[in-house]
C-alpha cells in the first residue's frame, strides 16, 4: 500500500510538502546558489553537485518513507522551496526520532524553521506516538540551535567532535524534548 504523502499548512503563505523528484531542480538549484553559506555546517553539500545527486537522494528518503522510516519535507514559502526538513531513519525500538533541517540564507528570519519544526514534532508525538525528538547543531551555529531552544527542548548535552565537516571535527549541541514536554507545554 502506497502512503499519501506528506502535507502541513503552517501559515498563509508557508506549507511542508514531501519531497518529489520533480523537485529535483529547484532544490539543487537552491543548494547550488547558496553553497559557500550551507558548507559551514553541513557536511553533504560538497556530496550534491548535479540535478542527479539531488534526484538521487530523493528517490531514498521516497523509499524510507513508503517503508515508515523517515519524512522528508520542502518548505515552501511564497511558492518557492526554502529549506529541507526531514527525520533522520525513525527509531521504533527506543520511539524516537532526529530532525535534520536546512534553509537558503534568503528565507532566514522569518520563524519558517521554528514553525516545519513545531509542525514535525506534533507528527512525531501525535501521529507517530513517538516518545522522544531530537536535535543536533554545531556549536557555532547560533541560528539552528536557536530552533530548539525556541521550541522548548532541553539540552542535554555535547557531543564532543561529533561530526567531520570537510577538513575538521565540530562539537553539537545535543537537545532533547519527551512527548510528556510537549503536551504540557502547549
């Protein structure tokens, strides 16, 4: 059986959709006009260099989905793909989920993270019956960590030289936010 995909409406102009192949070429091209900017943090971007990797890259997060292992969302504002929002594979033994998320540098400011972000943890907590959702962001990456301090996580810690990022280790922040958190606080 086949899953319908993915669709919030988060404002009047601002909507998550699941990531189709024909979004191929705007999300490369997004990528590609704001690369020096995403390199900072993220550690694939070297890894997209055509329409092909993008494509290629959606056909596996189309797969996990149809097999409930993952979502994988654009953000669309005004018509146009901002951003990337997606669960890392879903950990149905322990319920619980990593959120990764990404936006061109022209669509910061306008809270279009902090809302995906809201919207991916009630399907997590209500949908999924997960128990808990996390977040990792690079220590130097005031504007990510901004998205779960915002929301109400906890942080619980950091993971000391955690990721390679092209030619050195960062250190992430580690924050965590129990569905028990969630409900009370909304």
């Amino acid at each position: 059986m086949v899953k319908k995909p993915f669709y919030k409406k988060l404002d009047r102009t601002t909507e998550l959709k699941s990531i189709v192949e024909s979004d191929a070429q705007e999300i490369f091209h997004l990528i590609d006009t704001n690369r020096p900017y995403l390199r900072q943090w993220l550690p694939w971007i070297d890894y997209t260099q055509s329409v092909a990797d993008e494509l290629a890259y959606i056909r596996t997060v189309k797969d996990q989905y149809q097999e409930n292992q993952s979502v994988a969302c654009v953000i669309c504002h005004k018509g146009a793909i901002a951003g990337t929002i997606s669960y890392h594979p879903i950990d149905w033994m322990n319920r619980k989920v990593e959120i990764g998320y990404w936006l061109g540098a022209q669509f910061q400011g306008n809270g279009l993270m902090t809302k995906a972000c809201s919207a991916f943890i009630d399907y997590a907590f209500d949908d999924l019956r997960l128990n808990k959702v996390e977040i990792r962001c690079a220590t130097g990456n005031t504007r990510s960590c901004a998205v779960p301090q915002r929301l109400g996580f906890t942080h619980e810690g950091i993971i000391r030289q955690a990721e390679w990022l092209y030619d050195h280790y960062v250190d992430l922040h580690f924050y965590g936010l129990l569905a028990t958190e969630w409900k009370k606080d909304k």
